[in-house]
C-alpha cells in the first residue's frame, strides 16, 4: 500500500517535471526563434493601433482600452529583453 | 468591471505570442497611418528570421508614405472589383467566399464568446481578424485566457490549414512593397507557432 502510493508520488512528480521541461522547452524556442528580441516597437505597434474586428460583448471593454493600451505597452518594454 | 491587463496572468512567451498576432492584425486590418508607420521605421530586428523580417518591413516602411502604403493595401486586398488577393480561410479552402470554414468558425466564435464589432463588413474569416482572435484567446480577451490545446485546436482549425499560403502569396504578390515583408513575417511567425503547438502536443 505505502509501496504503492510512492509509486504513485514518483509518478505524480515526473509528470510534473516533464510538463515544466516543456514548458522550459517552449520558452526557450520562442526565445531563440527571436519572439521578443527585435520586437520592441513591433509588440507596441501591434497592440496600441488595432482597429478591433473582433470584440467582447461587453461594450464597456472598449472604453478602457486606452488605459489598456499604455499598460501593455509598459508590459512590453519590460519583456522587450525576453 | 474595468478591464486591466492585470485581470490574467499570461506568461511571458505567451504575451508576445500575442503581441505578434496583434501586430499581424493591425497591419493587415487596415493600411498604416503615419503614427503607425513611424513606429515601424524605427524598429530593429535580431538575426533571427524573424528579425531580419522585421528589419527589412522598417526598411520597407522607411521607403513609403502613409499614401503610397494605403494605395498598396487598396491593390492587394480591396481593388477595383477584388483585390489581388482574398485573405478570407473560405476562400482559400473551398475557392469561394462565404463557405463552410466561415459557417465553422462562426459556431466556433459562439462557442468562445467573441463578437463581430458592428462596424466591420468583411467576413470574419478574415485573416486580420483571425490574427485578432488568436490574441485574444491568448491574453483573456473575449473572457478567460483559453488553454494551449483549445488554442492548438483553433489555430488548426481556422488558420494552419490555409494562412501560410496565404502569407507565401503576400510575399510574391505584384502590388506588394511594404506588404512583402509583412508577408514574410507572418509565414515565418505562424511556422514558429506550429512547431510550438507540435512541442505542446
């Protein structure tokens, strides 16, 4: 029984750090793909201009965008070095 | 409820997923203004492939005016009777506007709770639009941050199967200057996304 439960304790902790070595993985290949290097302004043009074709049925989201905005684009000089 | 961007906790790698989706959009929703375009002249690029693209699109758009881009956009995707190119997924699959991919990602958008914003007429299977909701599920925007195999599902779905070709013909496309490099930032993006999406697998 208690042989059993470690088993499954063993189990249960490669599992998990199979899913934070793909994690990891796929953090690193973003990284050397160049996702965040190279995109200073590019994430910061991205976000602080698009029109909008698709939206939240909330009509109170669009009035916070420009507060959403300026925070993104905060958020985005501090990734700029990812 | 206000919508802070502290609403979810996205990680990083994830944040600029979407940052580059939005990217994609905005440039492909609409031609640039000169605010926007002013921004692009300055940006620089890694030797990556994705920032040697992105440093031939600021060597693009330090060459072009807000006019010549917007009579570029109009050539490519608008024209007199169509455009160049239809950057619609139904088109692509099925050679017609308005088909079943369309039907198929309406019942998805439902399923995901994104609207249409009223003042957009193109379909929704537009690929700036597609870029959009990309974003969107990565970030919360129509919700809740959706999961990587809900997200694979979608990207599967609605953009693998027809985008990068679609990315390839902006490239090569007659009309396109400024939109090359956009076209080749796309396909390099979306196969970066691909092979993540197979990692996640």
């Amino acid at each position: 029984m208690c042989q059993h439960s470690f088993g499954e304790f063993e189990e249960g902790v490669s599992e998990m750090s199979k899913k934070a070595a793909a994690k990891m993985g796929r953090r690193d290949f973003f990284r050397k793909a160049g996702l965040g290097a190279g995109a200073a302004g590019a994430a910061a043009a991205g976000l602080s201009a698009t029109k909008g074709h698709a939206s939240v049925p909330d009509k109170t989201a669009a009035n916070n965008r420009g507060y959403r905005e300026t925070e993104h684009v905060k958020k985005f000089y501090e990734l700029a070095k990812f | 409820m206000a919508e802070g961007l502290a609403r979810f906790e996205v990680s990083d790698e994830d944040y600029l997923r979407a940052q580059w989706y939005g990217l994609l959009a905005r440039l492909l929703s609409a031609p640039p203004d000169q605010a926007l375009l002013t921004i692009v002249r300055g940006l620089t690029g890694d030797d990556s492939e994705l920032g040697r693209g992105i440093h031939t699109l600021a060597t693009a758009a330090r060459a072009a005016t807000p006019e010549a881009v917007r009579e570029e956009y109009f050539n490519l995707f608008i024209g007199v009777g169509r455009g160049e190119l239809l950057p619609f997924a139904s088109y692509y699959l099925t050679g017609f506007l308005n088909e079943k991919p369309l039907a198929r990602l309406r019942d998805d958008m439902t399923e995901l709770g994104i609207v249409r914003t009223d003042d957009v007429k193109e379909p929704e299977d537009h690929i700036a639009s597609l870029c959009e909701m990309m974003s969107g599920l990565i970030t919360g925007e129509f919700g809740e941050p959706v999961d990587l195999p809900r997200q694979r599902q979608f990207f599967a779905t609605h953009i693998a199967c027809w985008a990068p070709r679609f990315f390839d013909d902006l490239q090569a496309a007659e009309s396109a200057a400024f939109y090359m490099p956009v076209g080749a930032i796309g396909s390099i993006f979306l196969s970066i996304e691909s092979q993540a999406f197979e990692m996640a697998a």
